[in-house]
C-alpha cells in the first residue's frame, strides 16, 4: 500500500484523474449506436425523429416566447411587490407564479419567504401549483392539456395555501438570518438585500448563478464555475444552432404536424426528414452532453444554471436540450421496450390502474425535472393515464426544491409533503371519476 502511494507520487497520479468526463456523452453515444444497429436503426431513427420534430422544436419555440416575456416582467418586480399586501393576496399571487412554465416562480416565493416577505402558506401554494420544466413540455405537444393542468394546479395550490394559514402561522419553519447565511458557501454568500433585488435566475439558487456582462451577445468569459474553454464552446454553439435551425425547424414540424408526408412534399427519399430528424438530434445531445459535468443527483437531474442576461434564445436552448435529453430516454426505451419484449407498456401499466395516482405522486416529490419530464413523456406516449399525470403535475417541485431546501430546508420538505396531500386527492379523484 505503502509502495502503492509513492508510486503515485512519483508518477502524480491519482484516482481522479480516471474518472471519466463528460458522462453526458453516454447519450448521444448511446443513439448513435442505436442507429447504426441494423436491428434498431428503424425504431430509433423514428423515436430520435419525433423527439426533435415533434417535441425539441416546439419547446423551444415555447420556451424562446417565454424568455422573452420573462425578460420583459422581470425588469420591474410589480408582480412580487403585489402579493406582499396581504396573507391571501400572498396566497393567490404565489399560485399564479407557480403556474409560470419552469421554477422561477417558486425561486421568487421562497426566497420571499425567508426574507419575511410572505407567509408559510405561500410556498405550500407555489410548490404545490408548479410543474416546472415539465410544463413546456405538455404545452408543446398538447396545448390545451397543458392548460388545463397548470389550471387546476393554480387551483389546487390557492385552496392548499389558504388551509396552510389557516393552520400555520406565516413564519412557521423560516430560518433565522443568521441560520441561512450559514447555509450559503463563501464564494455564493450575499446579502438578503441583494437578493431581493436580483433578476429572478440570479436568484434561483445561491451557490450555482452568477452575474455577467449587460451584453446579450458577449461569450461566456470568467464563469465562477470555472467553465473549461470545451463546455463554453458548446453552450455557446447551443444558442447559434437554434438561432440559425429554428425557423427552417419549425417549418418542417408544423407541417408535420397537419400529417404531411414532407419527403414526398420536397421530392426526397422516403425517412430522409426522419434521418434528418434523428441527425440533429445526437447533435443537440452532443452539444448537450459537453456543456456540464454530472457529479451529483442535482447536476443529473436538474436543468443546466443560465447567465440571468443571456439572450433569450440562449436560455431557451440550453433548457430545450436538457428537456429533450430526457424526452429521448423516455422515447427510446419506451419503442425498444416495446419492440424486443412484445409487451404493450400503456396495457401492461393499466393493470396498475389503481396505484396509478399514488406512482406520479412519489415521482412528483423527487427533486428535479428530469423524473417529472420522464412521467409526461409516458403520459404522451400513453403509456400512464391522466391521473398519473395529474398527481405528479400537483406534487412535483422541480428544479425549485434544490434551492428551496438550501434556503429553507425545514420548510421546503414540509411543503413537499403538504402537496403530496392534494396531489393523491386530485388523482384519485380523477381516476374514479373517469378511469375506474
């Protein structure tokens, strides 16, 4: 052992260093092989089709509209100043920020919450009310589900956070000052009236946003991550991809989606826009895979931290690829599945029907995007029903539960558990209504 260590020292190796990089890379490595498979080239050459014509390019067309709003409200917060006049306006504020695709909203709520600014209620209803990123997703592909999801969650979460404070007091479970700065590493540690005034991704998380340039259109330079110069090349080209492919994207997608066979339209070979289609997808997920390394449950499972200046098509291709990527895993093992096992997933699952509900919900309280982006995927596909879907959409938090349990451990994981509550009311409700 002893000889084993100078060795290493002699040498200046160290486990380390054989570690592998960029584990992202597992993906795209993944499809190709796929692809070039004879056994399985047709089946991912569809699934990685659809993925990016019917789901990556509407994403980010919804998400690009949404960033550009986004940046637009977020240059004045008249909306958090609103919800601060009273417990119940706090309440229903909160909710309809809840509502807002992604978990901006609830980063504001909770870092309200801990600063004094609203009650105990209000994080219940926020969390209880979003979906996160989960949300572009059922709005891209079925609108007016999606709606009527983030519908019933404003719903759900005004009724939850007005039980809450008529239960709790508005401080219940917010830390002391002095307890949360101690939550904060010394490289993220800032000032609670810096917070407050922060654009609402510089204040998501503490420890993982950063400030830069006003310039919309300057590299990303001196990331306090200590970006290597590869992962910010391939966040850059993630941003030109789309501001040079979105338009000719999404031509090609909308006219697909009215079932127009687009290679006899163009005069091509038969599955060329679906090999199209499939190409653009591993390089999406190529691009991907170099922007971040996975270290931890976070880093797997949430969604890539932004600059709060970048450009809006920036921000709408970094998290477009984070939700495709698990859109694609969600696709391709649900066709292999189905292909080499003969088995019919959404039939096999119906036999559940009654644990169904109580599934999406324990989904819904694992922290991150990825597992809820993984439960609407099946839902699409229809491999779970919409009280599955319903549950999860109610007891998920998102990406918000990381920065929520850094700034207010206590009170995050006692907010989770409280939307578990009307998530399995709601899904249940729903499946002896009509699924029974």
């Amino acid at each position: 052992m002893e000889q084993t260590r100078r060795i290493r020292g002699l040498y200046g190796l160290s486990l380390s260093q054989f570690k592998p990089a960029y584990k992202r890379l597992l993906l795209p490595i993944t499809m190709v092989a796929l692809l070039i498979s004879k056994p399985t080239s047709l089946i991912a050459v569809t699934a990685l089709s659809d993925a990016y014509w019917a789901v990556s390019c509407y994403v980010v067309f919804t998400l690009a509209v949404y960033h550009y709003i986004s940046r637009l409200l977020s240059q004045k917060n008249a909306l958090v100043e609103l919800y601060q006049h009273s417990a119940s306006h706090q309440v229903v504020f909160s909710s309809l920020l809840g509502a807002l695709p992604g978990c901006g909203g609830a980063i504001i709520v909770t870092t309200q919450f801990v600063s004094g600014k609203v009650g105990f209620g209000s994080v219940v209803a926020v969390l209880t009310a979003t979906m996160g990123d989960a949300a572009f997703l059922i709005l891209a592909s079925k609108p007016s589900i999606g709606f009527g999801l983030i519908a019933v969650g404003v719903v759900v979460g005004i009724v939850t956070g007005l039980i809450v404070n008529a239960i709790h007091k508005p401080d219940f479970l917010r830390p002391k000052l002095t307890e949360f700065v101690q939550t904060l590493t010394p490289k993220s540690a800032r000032t609670l009236s810096d917070t407050q005034a922060m654009p609402i991704e510089q204040s998501s998380t503490f420890d993982t946003q950063c400030r830069c340039s006003k310039n919309e259109d300057a590299p990303l330079q001196n990331h306090p991550f200590q970006s290597s110069p590869v992962q910010t090349m391939a966040i850059n080209l993630q941003g030109l991809f789309w501001k040079w492919l979105i338009i000719p994207s999404l031509a090609v997608a909308f006219t697909m989606s009215f079932q127009v066979d687009v290679n006899e339209l163009l005069g091509l070979k038969p599955l060329t826009i679906e090999w199209l289609g499939a190409i653009l997808a591993v390089i999406t997920m190529s691009l991907w895979a170099f922007t971040k390394e996975i270290v931890d449950y976070e880093s797997t499972v949430g969604e890539d931290k932004k600059w709060s200046t970048s450009h809006p098509m920036q921000k709408a291709a970094q998290d477009t690829h984070f939700v495709s990527a698990w859109v694609i895993v969600a696709f391709l093992a649900f066709e292999i599945t189905l292909h080499f096992s003969h088995i019919d997933l959404s039939h096999s699952l119906s036999g559940w029907g009654v644990y169904m509900p109580l599934l999406g919900m324990l989904v819904g309280l694992l922290p991150g995007c990825g597992p809820q982006i993984l439960i609407t995927s099946l839902y699409l596909t229809g491999a779970v029903p919409m009280s599955t879907q319903l549950s999860n959409a109610i007891s998920n938090d998102g990406d918000a539960l990381f920065p929520a349990i850094a700034m207010a451990p206590k009170a995050a994981l006692v907010a989770t558990v409280y939307s578990a509550l009307p998530a399995l009311i709601v899904g249940y409700s729903y499946y002896w209504l009509f699924e029974s």
